[in-house]
C-alpha cells in the first residue's frame, strides 16, 4: 500500500499497472475540494499523459499496488 497525503497528490505521477487504450502514465491534475471545508478530500482528477483523457478517482484508490504505482515506471 502506498502512503500518501491528500494534500501532496497535485501534480503527482502515477503508472497503472494494467494499461487500457495505450493509457499507462497519469498526472493527478486536480484535488478535489469537498463542498464543505471541515470535510475531507475524497475525489482527485487524474490527465492520461497519451490521450489527455480525465477522470475523478476517489484519491485512496492510488494506495492499491495492485493498481497503481508510484511515478512512472
């Protein structure tokens, strides 16, 4: 499991370990911040490098290794 803090995941490079439609590097491009500031993150947009394609991703999901891994590798 990868340790991670909602607060350092802007920008952050990410490597799926099993590509879909040549899309294996991915960029955190956005934190989503939640309607109320006393609640925590949840969602996070994450940029395919290849395609410029986005999707939301709850930010906890990066922490599966089965999944994602850290930079790109």
């Amino acid at each position: 499991m990868n340790p991670l803090n909602p607060k350092k995941l802007l920008l952050s490079k990410w490597t799926a370990v099993t590509p879909v439609a040549k899309q294996k590097h991915f960029l955190v491009s956005r934190v989503i911040q939640p309607v109320l500031e006393t609640d925590p993150v949840e969602w996070v947009e994450i940029e395919a490098v290849f395609s410029k394609a986005t999707q939301v991703i709850k930010w906890r999901a990066l922490q599966d290794d089965a999944v994602w891994r850290q930079g790109w590798v």
